[in-house]
C-alpha cells in the first residue's frame, strides 16, 4: 500500500464546491403533474404538499393568503441563524407585553438566556416570548428584525407573505400561503440543520429564571406519524396551521396546510396529504454512496486514477404515466481531479420535472491508469492518499 501526500490547490476546491450546488436546490415548487386521485381532506382551505426538489404533487388554493399564526417562528429562527450572531450569545430578557392567553415559556424581565435556547423554545414549545427575545436580541428590535423576515421572504420568493411580528400572534397584514410555506420548509431543512434538529425534539429543556425547565413539544403528529421530522404548529385566533416535513423510504417530502378550524384538524389533513403523495408516487433508488461508478485521471500523477462514487443517497418520485425518467450528466472542463474534487452531477428528470439530484466526487483511493495496452487499471492495488491541508 503506497501514500501519496496531496497539497491541493484552491482552483480545485472552488471548482468541486461550485459545481456540486449546480441544481441542487431551486427554491420556488414547480407545478404539480395531473393525477387522477386525490387527499381527503376535511379542514384545510388551502394545502400543499411538495418533493425533496421542490415538485408540486398536490395543490389546493396554493395562493390564498391565511393567517399563518406560529409557523411565522421558522422565518424567525431562519433569520436569526443567518444574521451572523452567535447562538451562544447571552441575552438579557425584557419579558414583553403578550396577549393573555399566548403560549409563552415564562422568561421574567432581567433573565438571562442564550439565542440558541431562546430558538429552541420557539420551535418546540412555541414559545412567543422566545421568539420576541431572540429577534431582539438580534436586531436590537422587533420592527428592525421583522423586517428582515420579509426581507428574506422576498428573497425566496415568497411573494404573497408579509409578517407583521415575530411570533405569529395575530395582527391585521400577517399571513402566508401554502405555496409560499413549502418554500419556506423546504430551505430552513436542507439549509439549517439546526433548524432540522430541533423540530424532531419531542421536548427541550432550557434555563429560565435560574431553574432547568422541561418544555413539550406542541407537534404531537410526531408522536403518531411513522417518518415525520417536524416542522411547525400554528395556532390563531380563528385558524390553526401545520407546516410539515415527513421521510419514508429514502424520500423526503413537505406539507403546507391553512385555515384548519381545529388542531386534531390540521394533523389529519396532514397525515392525508402525506400518505396520499407516498401511496401514489413510486419511490426510486438511483445513487449509493461510496458505490465506486468508474475512474478519473489524478490531477499529480497521470499514471494513477481517483476512484469515483456518489456523494450521497438520492431517491425520487416518478409520476404515475408520467413517462420515462432520463439523467442528464453536467461535467466540468477539468478531466484531471484530486480527491474530494466534484466529478459531475447527475440530474434524473421525467418530462419537466426533476426527480433527483446527485454530485459524484473523487475519492482517496488510487489506481493505476490503464496504459492502453490491454492492461485493465483494475488488477493494480489501489493506494490511499493523505490530503495535505
């Protein structure tokens, strides 16, 4: 076994991180394929439901603005963790003024806390207090920080969502729509696995008022639906909401529902949409990671190859009748890579619609070039190589 030291270059790290994100996210959902049957839903004015690329498999009134109540909480937290501020940032408390009956942690004017249990209250227990403290606490105010939530709503492409405040409470102009929502799902998941983390919680326990308090989650769907990863309850004064993220099988998929009359309501029409979409789409393998898929010439010595493999799972949805599936390969310029270089990336798509997605990369294992005589580079050893910082 030999050990070849590589000092990589930074053309070869910008290029592979450049072309790995080439396709992989796209952040407005396309429209859905005609499907003859449909969710039973009881509650829901408007519901969504959405694959792992943003494909539409259910729609109804996707643009009709409704209160979204607590689900307003994910922009928060998706703000927060982009606005450059630590998570362990501590942060003395004002305890503001709330409605009587909103759901609050118990923060006291004076008490302490980090952004990071500040959030993680928000999230799991929904806690309007966490949220207010921690765009404070961030922005220095509610109205500074709020409008970088619709700031960044714009910036996604949620164009019929305005919020008016932080947390969700009620407020005359604070409303989304499903469409908008699955957006919103579908980037703080794949973006922000802090955000992914913390909703599964069935609880968090946090310091408040100098105690270690234990706080359920509000998502009791988690208890019940088999794959569920969260993501927001919502709950006003006249509506209830659910914002969801569900994975069987490899298949990740999101939900949006609004305008619910109850919270059992929400949870149903959720569970409807869910098991509706992985009933009527078929699941389907196309990559494995580390499945080593041929060879390319190493960049520091042409007599050797970098083994090549996927650099993750990827699974997809095929429409029923939908036609056949194609992969469509985006190679760069460079023939010559280095380990961890981005070799392609694969596209599955059927008709219009992208199935799935997937960055292969070379790997630290070596082989002898095939010299073009006959000789197959496969009856060679292969070497590792250490990667030099």
């Amino acid at each position: 076994m030999w050990s070849i030291t590589v000092k990589r270059s930074r053309k070869h790290a910008i290029c592979g991180v450049a072309l790995a994100v080439v396709l992989a996210f796209g952040c407005a959902p396309t429209n859905a394929m005609a499907v003859e049957s449909e969710p039973d839903l009881t509650e829901a004015q408007s519901a969504m439901v959405i694959d792992a690329q943003g494909n539409v498999l259910y729609e109804k009134n996707p643009d009709e603005e409704i209160n979204m109540a607590s689900v307003t909480k994910v922009m928060t937290a998706v703000v927060a963790l982009e606005s450059g501020v630590s998570l362990d940032t501590v942060c003395t408390l004002s305890a503001p003024a709330l409605d009587e009956n909103a759901m609050v942690a118990g923060y006291q004017s004076g008490d302490t806390s980090t952004l990071r249990d500040l959030l993680r209250a928000a999230l799991v227990y929904s806690a309007n207090d966490g949220a207010y403290e921690a765009a404070v606490a961030v922005a220095g105010s509610e109205q500074a920080f709020v409008q970088m939530m619709n700031d960044k709503a714009a910036e996604l492409g949620m164009n019929n969502t305005h919020f008016e405040n932080s947390h969700g409470l009620d407020a005359e102009g604070h409303h989304s729509t499903v469409h908008d929502l699955t957006i919103l799902a579908r980037y703080a998941m794949t973006k922000h696995p802090f955000i992914a983390d913390t909703v599964r919680q069935t609880e968090v326990t946090v310091p408040i008022g100098g105690n270690n308090v234990t706080l359920p989650t509000v998502d009791t769907l988690l208890y019940s639906y088999p794959g569920l990863l969260g993501i927001k309850t919502g709950t006003g004064n006249h509506v209830t909401a659910f914002l969801g993220c569900a994975r069987r099988n490899g298949v990740t998929l999101y939900t949006s529902v609004l305008g619910c009359q109850t919270k059992e309501g929400r949870f149903a029409d959720t569970a409807s949409l869910l098991d509706w979409a992985f009933g009527t789409y078929d699941a389907h393998s196309y990559a494995t990671p580390r499945l080593r898929e041929g060879s390319r010439t190493f960049a520091y010595n042409f007599a050797f190859s970098c083994v090549v493999s996927p650099d993750s799972y990827a699974t997809g949805l095929s429409w029923p009748d939908g036609g056949d599936i194609s992969c469509k390969r985006i190679v760069p310029r460079d023939r010559l890579f280095a380990p961890g270089d981005t070799v392609e990336v694969r596209q599955w798509t059927q008709g219009e619609h992208v199935v799935s997605t997937c960055s292969y990369s070379a790997r630290s294992q070596l082989g002898r070039t095939a010299s073009g005589f006959g000789l197959n580079d496969t009856i060679f050893p292969w070497l590792s190589v250490t990667q030099a910082a």
